[in-house]
C-alpha cells in the first residue's frame, strides 16, 4: 500500500508545479546542490505591463500638474522677473517762426464739385471711419467698490470715466484719464474697445489737473483684444481753428461709447491752475454734465482730453476739454513714473499797462496756496517772479515751461522783486520743489 502512495504523491507535486529534492544514493553530497524549480513565465509578462502602464500613468499625472502649476505660476513669474518698462517719449510740436515768409502756392483753377444727398452720406461714411478707428484707444475705466457688484454695462457705474491709450512701455498699457472719480475704490477695471475687461492701478496722477495715468499689465490683456486697440495718435491742438470739424468720443453724454459730431468754437480760452495756464478746446456739441472723453480732428489724431467739469456758466452744457498740446509734458512725465513739479502759485502775465504802474517784467503772482512748497519758501501774492533756476521767465506759460523741466525733490533757487518803500527790490528763494499729487 506505501508503495503505491509513492509514485502517486510525486505525480501530485509535479502537477502542482513543485519538486521536492530528490535524494540521491550515491554521493547525495556531490549533487545537494541542484534543484528543480519551475518558473511562471506568464507572470513575468505581466509584471512588464504593469510596470509599463505605472510609469505611463505618473508620467501623465506629471504632466498634468506640471501644465496646471506653470498656468498659475506663469503670471506671478512674468510680473517678478519681468524687464524694465522704456522710457516713454511725447514727440514735442513744431513751433513756428515769427515772421517766416511762407511760400504761396500757385494759384490754379478750382472746380467746384456737384454735391448732392449722396455725397452727403459718402461724407459722413467717412468721417464715422474715422472715429471707428480712433475710438480703438478710447477706453472705460471704472472703480469698484466693496459693495458694488461688477456689471459688464460699464455705463452703470457712477464712478466711471473715459481714458485714452497714450503709451505702451513694454510692460505696461498706459491710460490717460480722470482720477477722482475712481480714486478711493477697492478695485480699478478698465474695459477696452472690444468688451475685455482688465485690472488696472493708478500709476501717478496730477491733482491740479485732477488727471492721471493708469496702468494695465501686459500680461493679463488677451490676445484677441491686441487686435481691437491700439495707442492714440496725439495731434496738436495748437494749430487747430475755429470751425474746424471734430468728433468726440467717450462718456461726454453721460453714458460709455457714445459718438458725436460737431465743430470747434473756440480754442483760445483758458483755465488757471497752480503754477500753469491750459488752453481748452470749446465744440458747439451739447453734452452731460460731469462728462469725460476725447476730441478727435478729422485725422484721427487727439486734440483735447474732455472735462464738462471745468466748463462754466451758459457754456457748461457744450462739451469742453483740455487741449492735448498743453498737456503733453505732463503725459510724459507721468508716464514714466514721475511727479508733475509743483511750487504753488497762481500768477498772470505782467501786462503793458501794469508795467506803466511800476510793476516789473515777468509773472505776477496773484495768489499763494496754502502748504505749497512757494508758501514755505516765503513767496507772497504781489511779488513777481523773473527767474527759475537760472532761467528769465516774462510770461506764466516761460514759467511752466521752466518749471517743467525741474524734478520734484530738488531745491532750485527762485528770483523775483517785492514792492518796498521806496519800490520794487531783488529777493530770492530758495524752493524746494513738490509734486502735484
């Protein structure tokens, strides 16, 4: 019977895949050493896959989140190592010579065109080309406030105001545009020609104007919106005249994107400010009270900034604005991160019939704000000023122009005349100069 068990168990083990050691008789020591064993191919096989399938499933996990960490990381990268923004240039205007003989142009036939209702309407198709296209720079900048929810109807919002594209440094978009109406609010959005809504800060502003410049990251602007706009061809309102045709683009009728027509009344008037005199740019064009915007020539190019707050009595109702020639060092400056110079004084030109009075030639300094770096200097109203820095000053618009080009921060040494007993007498300041913040 054990004999029969034998064979039998040994069959088993080999079915099982198993050997046991086999005993050897002779010399068992010589052969103790060998062993059969029987290897699961199958299962090596399989163990590949499975190895392979692991290191392609952490391999796209990897991936993944290496995409998702480079999306949100991407922003913060750009903004910290970013380059440094350019140096932004406003080209200044020609002036021209007085007195320069301009050559006349030969004198040809005129043919006078028929004009009919379609040459109207070619007309107007034309002009409205233009204002498409200039209104690709006119921009809605709207403050938000903790408890003011976003609405993409920008017109909606009591604390919005046109901005004008005037420069890109290369890191950033750079938005001329009103400030107290956004400033104090917990977030700044502008929203560009083509609906795309971006953050915005304010870079530095000038108070005395109550303009700023706002500034949007490159970074964040989409693609698709780059088409949509471009930077404002700034043009002279210098040489600009009355009845010259313009449009006007913006918030001057209370509401976002609006366009109009009309023409210019008038661009000699004048508005004082500390230290300046600005020309305003007058259009026959009725607009809202509080409006902001542009004035737009037929070229395209920007002639005004509007402001209906500056307008005054039965004109407050036609849209008004700085003229852009006046403020083109101020856009310059505040471009590239500086303050507008600021001493503190409201003058006006020493005219002919005051210098028959005994008052001298230069600015004659009307009044004196208060805290201004002029009052701590000791300036006093009826003094008048002849030199900045070294540099005559006859009129008020000398004196801006040389105080332009003062740096904020810097002491500069002021001379003038000061009436005493026996008449006018030299005296001599020395200013520290400020900022118009």
């Amino acid at each position: 019977m054990d004999e029969n068990r034998g064979p039998q168990r040994e069959q088993e083990q080999k079915k099982d895949g198993l050997q046991e050691e086999v005993p050897m008789e002779e010399n068992p020591a010589e052969y103790s050493f060998m062993q059969e064993m029987i290897k699961d191919e199958a299962g090596g096989k399989r163990k590949i896959r499975n190895d392979i399938w692991r290191t392609a499933g952490l391999g796209l996990v990897f991936g993944i989140v290496a995409s998702f960490s480079f999306c949100a990381v991407k922003p913060w990268m750009e903004n910290r190592f970013q380059k440094d923004p350019q140096q932004v240039t406003i080209p200044e205007e020609e002036e021209e010579e007085e007195g320069a003989e301009t050559e006349k142009p030969e004198e040809t036939e005129v043919i006078e065109p028929v004009l009919d209702t379609d040459s109207y309407r070619k007309m107007q198709k034309a002009v409205s080309a233009v204002a498409v296209d200039a209104e690709k720079s006119v921009v809605e900048i709207t403050g938000i406030t903790d408890d003011q929810a976003w609405m993409t109807e920008a017109y909606d919002h009591s604390g919005s105001v046109s901005g004008l594209i005037v420069a890109d440094n290369g890191r950033e978009l750079l938005i001329l545009g009103k400030i107290s109406p956004v400033k104090g609010a917990g977030e700044i959005r502008v929203t560009f020609s083509d609906g795309a809504t971006c953050t915005a800060d304010i870079l530095m502003e000038d108070s005395s104007l109550d303009l700023g410049v706002y500034s949007v990251a490159r970074s964040v602007i989409p693609e698709s919106t780059w088409a949509q706009i471009k930077t404002a061809v700034l043009g002279s309102s210098t040489t600009a005249q009355k009845g010259d045709p313009v449009i006007v683009l913006g918030r001057q009728f209370g509401y976002a994107g609006s366009m109009g027509f009309g023409t210019m009344s008038s661009n000699k008037n004048t508005i004082e400010t500390a230290d300046g005199r600005y020309h305003l740019i007058c259009t026959d064009i009725a607009g809202a009270i509080g409006g902001t915007g542009v004035i737009v020539n037929l070229n395209g190019e920007i002639i005004g900034m509007i402001d209906q707050s500056i307008s005054e009595g039965e004109g407050k109702n036609l849209v008004t604005g700085y003229g852009i020639s006046d403020l083109k060092k101020n856009i310059e400056l505040l471009s590239n991160g500086q303050a507008v110079p600021y001493i503190g004084i409201r003058g006006l030109d020493v005219t002919s019939d005051m210098e028959d009075q005994g008052i001298p030639k230069g600015v004659y300094v009307r009044e004196v704000e208060t805290d201004s770096p002029a009052m701590a200097a000791g300036i006093q109203s009826g003094d008048v000023i002849t030199k900045i820095d070294g540099t005559k000053v006859a009129s008020l618009s000398a004196y801006h122009t040389a105080l332009m080009d003062e740096k904020s921060g810097i002491e500069v040494k002021v001379e003038g005349m000061r009436q005493g007993a026996g008449g006018y007498v030299d005296i001599e300041f020395t200013v520290m100069i400020g900022s118009s913040q």
